[in-house]
C-alpha cells in the first residue's frame, strides 16, 4: 500500500493545481458581455469558455460560432465550459454600435504625483558625523511625503524649504498613512536642513493616442500604466498634461535590446488636454475645446467581434500617422487586462524603420475589419517582431 501514497499524492497535486488554475481563469470572466444590435460576434469567449442559453429571439445563429443580436436590452445568459457545462450567469447587454476616432499621435505627457516619491537614502554629512535622519526615522524607498510640518509640498525642491529643527512628516507605507517625527541635519557644506532622501515629484515622456471621443471631449492613451522607473509605484495624478509631439530620432528595435522613439514636445499644442486618471488600462482625460480632433471615425469594436488573422495599427514612427499590417496571433480575453491580444508586426515598411514595436508606439489603435478593437501595450524583449495588446473595451471600461 505504501507504494501507492507517492503517485496518488503527485496526482492529486496536480489534479489540485490545474483546478485552482482554470477557477482563476473562469472567474475572470466578467459578469456582463456587452454585444452590439445587428452585428456579427463570437460565441466563443476564450479558455474553452463560450456563451449559451440566450433567450429566444434576442440573437439569430449564423453557425456554431457566431451569432447576431437582433434585440437590444439586458437580457440573462449563461456561460458554458466545452460548449456544454454551464458554470456562470452572465448579463448580455446588448447596444448600439457607438464610433470613436482612432488616433495613433505621438504625445508628450507629463504628470505631477500626488506627493512625493521616495527614490533614495542618502547619509548628511553633519557637524559631527554623516547621518541619515529619514532613515533613522523609519522612512523606506517606496514611501510618499504628502506633507512637511502641515504644508503639502509641491516640488522636489520645497523639501529643504519646509523643514525646521524638529518636523513631523505624514506619508503613506504601503498604502497606509503614517505620521513620524523627525529632527533634520544641517548640512556642513550648504548649511541647509536636509533628512537624506532623494525624492521624485513628476515624469515626463511621450507616447501614443489611442483614441479621441469628441463628444465628451475625452482621450484614452498608452493602453498601460505610468510607473516610477526606481520604483515601480504607480503615479497617482495630482495634475498632468498631454501635448502633441514629433520624432526626433528612432532607436530600431533588435533581440534583447528593445528599441526607443524620442520626441519632443510642440509649443502649438496641437493636440492637447490634462491627465486625469493613470491605471493599469492606460492614461485618461479631457482634451481642450481647442484641440484638434484628429483621426479615423471606426465603430468601436467589442472583445466577442475579434478574432485571430489580419489587422492593422496606426503609429507615428515619422513625420505622420500611418497604418500598418498585423497579425492577432492570440486572444486572451479575460486572462490579462493589458495583454489580452498577441500581436506581430508583419508589415515590411514597419519592420524595416523599426525591427517590430519600440517603446513610443504604446496605445497604438489596432483596427481590425474596420473596428477599433484595442491598442498596443508591450514588446517581447526577446522578439521585437511580437508583443501584446488591450482591447478597446477594457480601456473604455476605465474610462467610465
């Protein structure tokens, strides 16, 4: 019998670790499929998951696969594993196709942190000895100092400003608001109270606009999130603003070494706006009234319209957007809120200027049979040619 018990305990291991897996990929799976009036979808929703038992009339079968909603409203369905098992009631909203234009600028960005992100420690060299006053308080890389003896500081440089013989200091560890007290050290060579951090208040950089909505004269852009290159920490926006920028150089993209557009900003602002919100989905916000609205008018395309095969991007990699051929290799939908296509460049002008995608091209649109289905996310580092994308859906979700 003692023979038995190692087998049967790997089997069960595994057995236990494919169940936890597969829970965690079907309880992904949101609890409302949006579908659009008389246009055609997938049944199939990804991970072997397909959507089943729609009430009569509300959709017409072209086949196995497809269907075509023929009613609006909100109406009950279920999904199924294999086609047959049912596991979870879903809503089918079912909507009006709505357009929005599909951008593919180049914009510069800058953003201002709530607070100020602590970078680095650092000793002061005092009268005496080199001491770290932050350190010694319990402050760590990663913290935020939202405040400096009651004041908020706006900058880096209003730290030394706002420090006094014996301070108190509120930031946030982990999420959590902390208050500490702390005695700063005269530097012996400037003279000036320091504590020994190194902080960051804001970050700049361009990128590229997905897609304008002018009639609420909002943006969404990037298709991802804007964190600290030290560490890691999402920028919460206290302020920011986008502007329209052009390339000056192009860093081609080669295995292990992913390639780079550098921008600079316009003065005429051509496409302009703030920053109002950074998630994981990408950056958002209002576009002045004044701005240029640039851009193809596509239908919006949900995640059950996209499929593998042919489509397209639309990228400023020179003097002006242009389109380019892809290929959806993959469709993840509900497995990675930012990387729920795969994607490769197959397009030989794209390729040749750029050996694939580089860093600037994040939040370019991808069009697919006339539809704006998502935007451009991240590279492989080790295939430049390849990379992922977000569907347009999720995007607009953050967007509210």
């Amino acid at each position: 019998m003692k023979s038995f018990k190692k087998p049967l305990r790997s089997i069960f291991a595994i057995l236990f670790s494919v169940t936890i897996l597969y829970t965690d990929i079907l309880c992904a799976f949101p609890a409302e499929i949006t579908m659009h009036l008389n246009e055609l979808h997938q049944k199939n929703l990804g991970a072997g998951v397909s959507l089943g038992n729609i009430p009569e009339g509300v959709c017409v079968s072209s086949n196995a696969e497809t269907v075509t909603p023929l009613k609006e409203g909100l109406y009950n369905a279920i999904l199924k594993i294999g086609g047959k098992i049912p596991f979870r009631r879903v809503k089918l909203n079912v909507t009006a196709p709505k357009s929005i234009y599909a951008s593919g600028e180049l914009i510069g960005l800058r953003i201002f942190n709530k607070g100020l992100i602590v970078t680095n420690l650092s000793p002061i060299k005092g009268e005496n000895a080199s001491v770290c006053p932050a350190l010694q308080a319990g402050i760590q890389v990663g913290d935020i100092i939202t405040e400096i003896n009651g004041a908020v500081p706006k900058s880096s440089e209003e730290v030394p400003k706002l420090l006094k013989e014996s301070s108190q200091i509120k930031l946030l560890h982990a999420g959590h608001e902390k208050k500490i007290k702390i005695n700063p050290v005269r530097d012996a060579n400037d003279g000036i109270l320091k504590i020994g951090v190194w902080v960051r208040d804001s970050t700049a950089g361009v990128g590229t606009m997905t897609y304008i909505n002018e009639e609420a004269m909002t943006y969404g852009a990037l298709g991802h999130s804007i964190s600290d290159s030290d560490t890691g920490i999402l920028f919460d926006v206290g302020s920011g603003t986008i502007e329209k920028s052009r390339v000056l150089s192009l860093t081609k993209g080669k295995k292990g070494t992913p390639g780079q557009i550098c921008g600079s900003f316009s003065s005429e602002q051509e496409i302009s706006g703030t920053i109002q919100k950074n998630c994981e989905a990408g950056i958002f916000g209002d576009v002045f009234p004044h701005a240029d609205i640039t851009g193809t008018l596509c239908p919006i395309g949900v995640i059950s319209q996209v499929h593998t095969g042919k489509a397209s991007i639309l990228s400023t990699v020179d003097d002006s957007v242009k389109e380019y051929e892809i290929r959806i290799l993959r469709t993840m939908p509900y497995q990675s809120a930012t990387k729920g296509l795969a994607i490769e460049i197959t397009d030989p002008v794209l390729l040749q200027k750029t050996g694939g995608i580089v860093q600037g091209m994040s939040g370019s649109p991808i069009v697919q049979n006339g539809k704006l289905i998502g935007a451009v996310t991240h590279v492989l580092v080790n295939d430049p040619t390849r990379g992922y994308g977000i569907f347009i859906e999720n995007m607009l979700k953050e967007a509210g």
